[in-house]
C-alpha cells in the first residue's frame, strides 16, 4: 500500500480529507479495518502467512513494511 484518504469529521463538524502514506497508511487502514470487524489476514493473497512477532523479537532489525513496485 502506497497511499490511503480518510475522509472524516473533526471534533468541530467540519468534514476533511487526511492523507496517509506508506507505513502511517497501512496503520490506518488496519484501525479502518477494525472498526468494520475486518482482519489483516483476510486480505493476504492465498498461501501468504503473516510473520510471527517472535521473528523479529532481539532481532535489532526494525518493524518495516514492504513497498510494491508500482
């Protein structure tokens, strides 16, 4: 995911459009999702398993999500 708009309300009333991009647009697509009771996992292709967090635990490596070429 490259780029994602969120339309919503402020606190105010006034509706506005935010913009995410790259790793902040997965996040907010992911709490999106939630709120609609959807999981990350069902949007993964066939045969794709998600990467258990003891993987990257003591790993010195950072969270890092991948960029498609497109």
């Amino acid at each position: 995911m490259r780029g994602l708009e969120v339309e919503h309300t402020m606190p105010n009333g006034q509706q506005m459009i935010t913009c995410f991009v790259d790793g902040q647009a997965r996040l907010v697509a992911h709490e999106v999702d939630r709120l609609y009771g959807r999981l990350y996992t069902s949007r993964m292709r066939p045969g794709v398993h998600p990467i258990p967090v003891e993987e990257y635990r003591e790993s010195g490596q950072p969270w890092t999500t991948r960029r498609s070429s497109g």
